[in-house]
C-alpha cells in the first residue's frame, strides 16, 4: 500500500511493545519514498531515518543520530513523546488520518515497552535466562550502550577543549551526594568562625561617639552567621534535591519516556542556552560583589581611613588596634569578602537553574498540550506541584537571606548594643509608645542595596513560576497560600527599621516563613484539584 508516494503499513495492533513494532517497520522500510523503478527504496538505516526526521518542516529541533541508535539496538531504551510524533509523522507517510493512527499506535507500543521493563525489574536475575544471547550481548558487552559510553557522547557534544562556565556551575550541584555543595558552604564558614576567633575578633566592642558601647564580633554578625549557616546551605539543599528530581525523574516521565540521553541532553542544551547569563552574574559577582566592594568598603577605609561606613568587624582595627593590626584584618576581609562573592555566585547560579527548571517544564507542557489523544494533564499538575514547592521554599530562604543582611546593617546604625537586645528593645517599644527609629548616625550602606537585588532576583523567580505553572494549572490554592507567605517577607523587609515595633512583623513572618519550608502548602488541600482522588499535603 502506498501513499503520498511512500511505502504505508496499517498500526498491526497486534500487542506488540516499541522494540518488536519498531524492528518490522525499519526493516520493511515503512515510510520511505518508492525508488524510481516503483519498488519500496529499502530498510530504514539510522542515518536514514535521522535525516527523514530532521527534515520535518515542524521540527525545528531536528533529532539527534545516536538517538535513532539507540531505537535500532537491542536494548530496554524506549522513545519520548515527542519523538513519538515525528516517527508517527513518517509511518504515516504525512497523512494526517494515518499520522494519528500510528500516533496512538507507538505510544501504546511504547506504554507496553515500559510496562514490561518494569516486570524486567520485579523478576531480578530470573530475567537473565528468558533473554537470548543475542539480547544479553547487545544490552550487557556493546559499549555503546555503557553509561560511562553515553557520559562520553554527551560530553563530546561540547567543543573539545573548550570551557562551559554554565555546565560547570550546573555540575555543582547535579553531581555528586546533595549534601557537598551545602557542606562546602557550612564549612566555609565555620572555618572564618574559626579563624575569627584565633585572631579575636568573634566577639569585640568598640565606643561609639555618643558613648554607647557596641557589639561588632564577627559572630554576632548575623549576616555572616546565620545566611551562610543555615538559610545559604538550606536553599543550595532544595535547588539541589529538585534538580534531582526534574532531571531523574519529572523529566524523564514528561519529555523522554525511556530516553534517558536525549533527555539528559536536552537538559544541557537549556543550561548551554543561559551560558551569558552564568558569565554576567560571574563577573558582577567576583568583581563587583567581591573584589570592588571589598576594595571601597573594607580596604581603602583600612588604609587611609575615611568612607562614611558604619564600624563593624572588618574595620574594628581603627578603633581597637590593640584587638587586631590592620594586616591582619586585610587579610581577613580579603578571605571573607573572596567567600561571599563565590558562595553569592552559587546562590545565583541556584536562581539561574530554577528558573530553568520551570522554564523546561513550561515548554514540555505546551508541547504536550498540542498532542491529539493524548492526556497528560495529571502528570503536568503533579509535576507543576512538586516544582512550585521547590521553587517558594527556596524563594523563602533568599529572602530571609536578604532581610538579615538588612537587619545587621540597620543594626550598625540603630542605638542598640548587640543585635539581640536592638530586636528585643524595638519589640518592647511598640508596646510602650518609643520611637527608637532614628538615632541621628548617617552611614553608606552598601548591604541595603545588595539585599534588594537578592529580593528582586529571588522575587523575579518565583513570580515567574506561579505565571508560567500556576495560570492553567489546578492547584491555585496552595499557590495562593505560597504567595501570600512571600508577599508577606517581602513587606516585612521593606519595612526593617521604618518605625518602632518591626521586629514584632519580622518576628511573625519569619515564623510563617520557617513554617512554609516544612509545609510548602501551609496546610492540606483536596488533590481532587489536581485531577485524582487521593489526599496530598
């Protein structure tokens, strides 16, 4: 049977899975043109067949050959979704009525595939004697199909010899335990705590023009202690542990069911497609965040005295000289400011990825919202979930990042001795009718505008996700719930130091707040509003 000029066969429907319907159609050459004796042009080889895909006027992106490969092998690798279409395009030899037959035919097919590896899995070593020699041989001794194999055929996608700022910031946190990059940070600054406390600046005072007697220790920096502590190794966790799951599982399962390398290779294609941004935030952050910065605030002010800042552990050795020498805090500062801006740097690589990460799943949505006889409605509101309470636990934590670098700045300036006694004094004011605010000291506060932009950013990220996942999708209560608990931080940081009493709002949001990391969806919600029966919380 022929049409459009090409060789058609009938879906058998006959209960075959991928593998077996895929083998009889490339030999039988099924949607190949006929030669020009009349006569069907041959089996499809995988170059063949690559090239007949690429050249489909809709498939922009074309596909790759060793993905065609690996549907020729003998091997428990299936085909995605959306390459289920374009083979569904040419089987059907580009009639619409056939392309859809063949559409509902391969997924099936590959439906059937899947549900046999998983008894593969159930069987253990029993599989090993059902299968032929030939099959053993072809999934076991070829080395193509050897992971370290497809590791190196990914990478060779990359210019030989040439560096990826973005796959290398990526790699930080996709390879290796989850735990190593959180780990690194945590270690980092216990070893500056350290240090601090060896050259006896963790916990020194100074007296302040008016004869107030100030607490400027390292350690009471809470900036310093409890960003790169606790809230900076938390967020670099829940990047990590969703990036996890988008690239091991919700991806897979959406875009590439059983095509683990084109998935993977898709995933790097979407980093590689951010590579300016990775080198822009790079160099704001080391040169700017670090390097400028720490020149203009800390070193300068050290050297020839001067800058309008208020007095902190970085330039306690102008007024306490006896505590430490000025070397001696150059050096420091140097280390801690070198510190900042990398671990800032990961922070924005972490926002970079999550955006990303919805930025994928977006499009493989739309992509698969326009497949005729296929619902993947369930599966996208599952995911959308799952990626949104990544997404505002992160939010969370960069926010809370951004209101203590604020709260320490305003610090310096307040009139309270130590940290803690300027919250709890301010808390008290509110009930007894002072007004604290304004303490008559000036100073240039270069962390005001750092934390911003760390809001902004942070912000940016979330607001993006509830856009893109939210409108559409059928969980607008728990994304309401998040919004609310964000819209909340954000105003209790705008209002640090504004008048007498914040400490009592920053006190109740950073509570909702810690609360939200534990329960994203602050509370239990029906899952009927994601499309099933069962209890989600």
């Amino acid at each position: 049977m022929f049409r459009n000029g090409k060789l058609f066969l009938p879906p058998p429907r006959d209960g075959s899975d991928f593998k077996e319907l895929f083998k009889r159609l490339a030999a039988a050459g099924a949607g190949r043109p006929l030669g020009k004796d009349g006569f069907p042009a041959g089996p499809w080889t995988p170059e063949l067949l690559a090239e007949a895909i690429s050249r489909i006027d809709s498939n922009r992106a074309g596909v790759d050959l060793r993905t065609v490969q690996l549907w020729f092998q003998e091997n428990e690798k299936g085909i995605s979704t959306a390459n289920i279409r374009w083979l569904a395009r040419i089987f059907g030899c580009d009639d619409p009525v056939a392309t859809s037959e063949w559409q509902m035919e391969l997924s099936a097919a590959q439906s059937r595939l899947s549900a046999k590896r998983r008894e593969w899995k159930r069987a253990g070593s029993s599989v090993a004697q059902e299968i032929p020699d030939t099959a053993l041989t072809a999934t076991f001794d070829d080395e193509t199909d050897s992971p370290a194999e497809l590791t190196r055929d990914t990478d060779a996608k990359e210019p030989r010899g040439s560096f990826s700022l973005a796959r290398k910031s990526e790699a930080f946190f996709s390879h290796g335990s989850p735990l190593n990059l959180p780990a690194s940070v945590f270690a980092g600054m216990t070893a500056l705590g350290f240090l601090s406390y060896i050259i006896g600046i963790h916990n020194v005072t100074y007296e302040r023009a008016d004869g107030l007697v100030k607490q400027v220790g390292f350690l009471w920096a809470a900036n310093w202690t409890l960003d790169f502590m606790v809230f900076l190794p938390l967020f670099f966790f829940f990047v990590i542990e969703l990036l996890v799951f988008w690239k091991s599982e919700g991806r897979r399962k959406l875009a590439a069911r059983g095509d683990e390398v084109e998935s993977d290779d898709a995933w790097l294609r979407n980093v590689d497609a951010s590579s300016y941004t990775y080198w822009s935030v790079f160099l704001i952050c080391l040169l700017f965040a670090g390097l400028f910065q720490w020149i203009g605030v800390s070193l300068i002010p050290l050297m020839k005295g001067g800058g309008n800042y208020a007095m902190d552990w970085g330039k306690i050795a102008l007024v306490r000289p006896e505590v430490i020498s000025v070397p001696e805090t150059v050096i420091f500062t140097g280390l801690a400011y070198l510190y900042m801006c990398l671990v800032f740097y990961l922070f924005f690589v972490g926002l970079i990825l999550l955006y990303t990460v919805v930025h994928d799943l977006w499009r493989i949505g739309d992509g698969l919202k326009k497949l005729p006889h296929v619902d993947h409605q369930q599966e996208l509101n599952e995911a959308g979930l799952t990626v949104m309470r990544g997404v505002f636990r992160c939010t969370v934590l960069g926010v809370l990042v951004a209101i203590w670098m604020k709260v320490q700045s305003s610090y310096l300036a307040s009139s309270g001795e130590n940290i803690v006694a300027w919250l709890v004094g301010d808390m008290s004011s509110m009930f007894q009718g002072r007004d604290d605010v304004s303490t008559g000291f000036h100073y240039r506060m270069p962390t005001h505008y750092s934390s911003l932009l760390i809001v902004i950013s942070t912000c940016f990220v979330f607001l993006y996700g509830s856009i893109r996942l939210g409108v559409g999708g059928r969980f607008h209560a728990p994304l309401w719930k998040m919004s609310a608990v964000v819209a909340l931080l954000v105003v209790s940081y705008l209002l640090i130091d504004a008048f007498a009493g914040f400490s009592t709002l920053l006190a109740i949001s950073v509570l909702v707040a810690l609360y939200g990391l534990f329960d994203p969806g602050l509370g239990r919600w029906r899952a009927s509003e994601l499309g099933n029966n069962q209890s989600v919380s």
